[in-house]
C-alpha cells in the first residue's frame, strides 16, 4: 500500500509529493477526513498518537495545550477533531510510515520507495 495524507492548500505539501514523484492514493484531509480506524492504523505503524501530533499547529497556542499534560487519547482526540493538528504530509508504503516533512523523514521515505 502506499498512501498520503495531505492538505491540498499546504505549499510544503505539494513541493514533497513533487520531489517524491511517486504515485500514491492520496487523502486530502481536509475534504475526506481522516477516520478512527486510519489515525489507529497509522498509530500503530508510528508508535503512538504523539508522534502524529503537530506543535506547530496555530491552534495548540491559541488552546494553551503547552500548558496541559496531553495524554495518547487526547492526541487522538485533537487529530480527529481538526486536520491541523496531524504533523503533514503522512506517506505509508506497505508497513512502514513516514511522518512530517524533515528533510531526515523524506530522505528516509525516498530510499524506502528505492528499494
């Protein structure tokens, strides 16, 4: 399997799914929102729902989730609950996933698509 998760509008999206040049199911997650069976799934391949959990997003500041002890089901619950709050773009290829858009975690994900 090899899929995406994305935002359509996020320029640092595009320009990855242009330099990976592979072609994968795409999920614009903001028109077809990600499901509890997807956000589970892709918890299991990364480990935990915090390492899915952007802190970038503008709203953990403007909700002070700085200040609060997060525990994994409210990791869950923000991702679930607003698009901005998983870290972009998310690739799977076959068992394996790729979170985010470090330059380490593209390096990583291109070698894996050169297997």
């Amino acid at each position: 399997m090899r899929k995406v998760f994305h935002l359509a509008k996020c320029s640092t999206c595009q320009r990855i799914l242009t330099e990976v040049n592979w072609t994968f199911d795409k999920q614009e997650i903001r028109s077809q929102k990600i499901t509890e069976d997807q956000i589970d799934q892709m918890a299991d391949l990364a480990g935990s729902y915090q390492a899915l959990f952007s802190k970038r997003a503008i709203k953990y500041r403007t909700l002070n989730l700085k200040e609060k002890n997060l525990q994994e089901q409210d990791y869950r619950k923000y991702i679930l609950e607003d698009d901005t709050f998983l870290k972009r773009p998310v690739f799977i290829v076959d068992q394996s996933i790729f979170v985010g858009n470090s330059k380490s975690t593209i390096e990583a994900l291109q070698k894996k698509l050169d297997e």
